[in-house]
C-alpha cells in the first residue's frame, strides 16, 4: 500500500481524506503538476515548480509553493513508495470553506495533495509501436495554458478514442491542431523540418516540448513554432507527441492514414533517446 500525502501529513492511501466540499471536488478549481521519476531521480524538477507558480498565479491562487519542501515531499514519497520508476502527481485545491459556493474565499487555506505512481517509462510498446491518432474539436475553454484539473473533455475524447482502436486524440481549433489529450503534438515535414504549435494560451506550456526542442537544437535540427493543419500532419514525413510520463512518443497513424511508413520515424526515435539520456544525467 502507498503512503501518500495530504496536508502536511504522510499517511496510508486507504486514510487519505479530504472535504466534500473542497472546492477541486466541486468546481475542478485546482492546479496540478506530473514529475517523471527515473532511477529513484526527479526529472526536470524545477520546471514543473515553475508552472505549478504560474498556473496558481494565473488563477489568483492565495497558496504560494515552498519549492524547498516541496522537493522534500516528492523525495520522501519516492523513499517510501520505492519508486525507481514512474511519476509523481501533486494537486493543489483552493480548499474548503465549509460548504459549496460560487463564490471565492479568498481566506481558505489550500488543499495539498502528492501521490506516486509506479510505471515503466524507458520501456514503452507504445512508442515501439508508435501511436493510432484520431482527431476532434477542441471544444475546451480557452486557456489551455493553464494546468487545471479540468480534464473531463480530455479524458473523454482519450476514452473514446480507445473505444474506435486509437491510443489517443488530437485536438482541432478553427482547422489547426492544437495538442493531444494530455501532451504536445509534434510533425516532421518531408524536409526534416519539426513543426509543433506556438505557445499561447490554446496549449499547455509543456515542460517536456521545452526539453525536446532543446534536443533538437543539439540535434541542428530546424524547428517551426506555428500553426499546422490536419492535412499536413497526414502529408507529414514523421508525427510524435511530448509529454512528462511518455518522453517523446511517435505517431504511425492519424485519422486511419499511415504517416511516413506507418512505423516510429528516426528523428523521433532519437530524439527520445536524446531527451532520456540528458535528463538523467540532470535529474534530482
């Protein structure tokens, strides 16, 4: 059984409580973050610290994050959860002020919560295979920016997806991808050019898409931030999605057309490996 963390407290996750009436169970009014954990490291740390600060700025959050104990917490939970491999998830909740109401308190202390997971990330049949991708409306409101816990679209649109054989779902505003359900969407032209959405407030600032376009400046390979359309993602030499629990992950299908060969393309394939190599060698 798992030790988990909420408010201060390291308990049992069958003791782990929280009010009915905090305010992430009744209004998905919170903000979360997902930390990769490699050979018992934390993987880019700081830039999940970073956004988690932006994201409660963003929505007039009073709880400011220690970032020190913070960073004590995530370590203690992969000490006592014996996590080699796998993830830690943090949610900050706006609280309970006692009951339900629209309306903010602004005085009510934040709701903490730290959660571990382990899982295989080095080792993945998915971006071995590289993933069936079927697109939809991006229907989400519109700061995306904005890590919150409202993913009940997300998660439905994955969900279905699933049900129709894909691993996954793109998203589409006004004729432009935007991202996947829970990552960044990537394509490579026929010219080895990386294309991948500007940032704005339509995306998740990925601290992952950083990392890799990174790499990929090692790599000298070019990179375009802008808009790119359904029909250039299914004309497109290479396809791959980002995110902290899949690295880099390849896209061998969209919309039941192959893209490239129908199989992980190389710039993908070594862009991974690139972005696995330099974050355990930063890792903390």
């Amino acid at each position: 059984m798992r030790t988990v963390y909420v408010n201060g407290q390291y308990v049992p996750e069958n003791e782990a409580t929280i009010s009915i009436f905090d305010r992430s169970f009744l209004f998905a009014d919170g903000v979360y973050e997902v930390t990769s954990v490699l050979d018992g490291k934390l993987i880019d740390f700081n830039g999940h610290m970073t956004r988690l600060a932006r994201s409660l700025s963003e929505l007039s959050f009073t709880y400011v994050p220690d970032i020190d104990e913070l960073l004590a917490v995530h370590r203690e939970l992969v000490k006592r959860n014996n996590v080699t491999e796998g993830l830690v998830y943090l949610q900050v909740s706006r609280g309970s002020a006692g009951d339900r109401d629209f309306a903010i308190n602004k005085d009510t202390p934040a709701t903490l919560v730290l959660f571990t997971q382990s899982k295989s990330l080095i080792k993945s049949a998915l971006a071995e295979r590289g993933q069936k991708i079927l697109t939809y409306p991006d229907v989400r409101w519109r700061r995306s920016d904005i890590k919150t816990v409202q993913l009940l679209y997300a998660s439905l649109l994955k969900t279905e997806a699933a049900a129709k054989g894909a691993d996954d779902a793109w998203m589409v505003l006004d004729g432009y991808i935007t991202e996947g359900s829970s990552n960044n969407a990537y394509i490579v032209t026929k010219d080895n050019v990386i294309v991948t959405r500007h940032l704005s407030n339509d995306i998740l600032h990925g601290i992952t898409r950083k990392a890799v376009l990174k790499c990929a400046e090692e790599l000298q390979l070019k990179v375009e931030e802008r808009l790119f359309t359904v029909d250039e993602v299914l004309n497109a030499k290479e396809a791959f999605s980002t995110s902290a629990s899949a690295f880099v992950c390849p896209v061998a299908e969209v919309d039941g057309t192959k893209i490239g060969d129908g199989k992980p393309g190389p710039i993908a394939k070594r862009l991974r490996e690139i972005y696995i190599e330099a974050n355990r060698a930063t890792a903390i």
